[in-house]
C-alpha cells in the first residue's frame, strides 16, 4: 500500500518549477499532485506521477536531482474534524515527517491525505488495525 513519491531539488529560482512540469509533461508523465516548500536558496517539491521511475530519469537528464520515497494515501472525512479524526484514532503515537493533499475526484465525499511517516510499516500496520482505508497505488493513480 506504499506509494512513490518523487522529491526533486531545484535553486529557488524563477522558472525552475516549469522545468520540472514542462520536461515531465514533454516525457508523457502525468503529474498527480504537487507539494513545493522552500528553504531560502534551495526548494523541495514532492510529487505523486503516473511513473516514478520514468519521472527520475527525465528529471536528471534535464539536470536535476530526484529520489524516490515511499508515502501513504488514506481517505479523510471532508468534514470539521476530518483530519483530527484520522490522526487521533490510527496515528497519535507515530512520527509524521510531512502531509500533504491529494486532489481527489472521488463523489464518496472524502479528500484524500498524502502522509510520510517515520516508519511507514508500522504506520500501515497502525491504520489497518485502526480500520482506516490504505489507498493502494492503483486506487490512487486511477
């Protein structure tokens, strides 16, 4: 139920995040969802593709430099106190490195989080026994 998730490093710069889309879209890879944050010279931006692998490849040959992690996608009720829940209920005693949304075009009503945990098999173990929803990758990517 693991996710890959590609981190890019780019020089806050103008024009450095369209490098990133531009070579992706040009490599026929879908760019899912996006997270950018930056730390003063230098950004990071997370995303979920359609292709990981094919994503790192394109990225380094534009000069870039990207890994590959793995992330979680759990399904959050779209109402007050949705995340709270989730994060009471399965996660309260694990380590989240970061989360982020994931646009969802579901009509069950639910958004989904992208969540990066510290020890990601424990968190998966965690959620399951709590009875909340593990999104695979092939429920995420459609």
């Amino acid at each position: 139920m693991k996710i890959p998730q590609v981190s890019v490093f780019v020089s806050n710069h103008p024009g450095r995040l369209h490098v990133v889309c531009r070579s992706l879209a040009d490599a026929g890879v879908n760019l899912l969802s996006l997270t950018l944050a930056d730390s003063g010279e230098f950004g990071l931006i997370r995303l979920i593709v359609s292709d990981a692998e094919k994503a790192v490849g394109v990225l380094a040959k534009a000069g870039l430099s990207a890994t590959i992690s793995d992330v979680i996608a759990c399904p959050v009720g779209a109402k007050i106190g949705g995340l709270a829940d989730l994060l009471s209920t399965a996660v309260g005693n694990l380590q989240i490195d970061y989360m982020y949304a994931y646009p969802s075009t579901n009509a069950d009503g639910n958004n989904i989080m992208i969540l990066r945990f510290q020890d990601i098999d424990k968190a998966i173990e965690t959620l399951k026994a709590s009875h909340i929803k593990v999104i695979s990758k092939e429920e995420l990517l459609g």
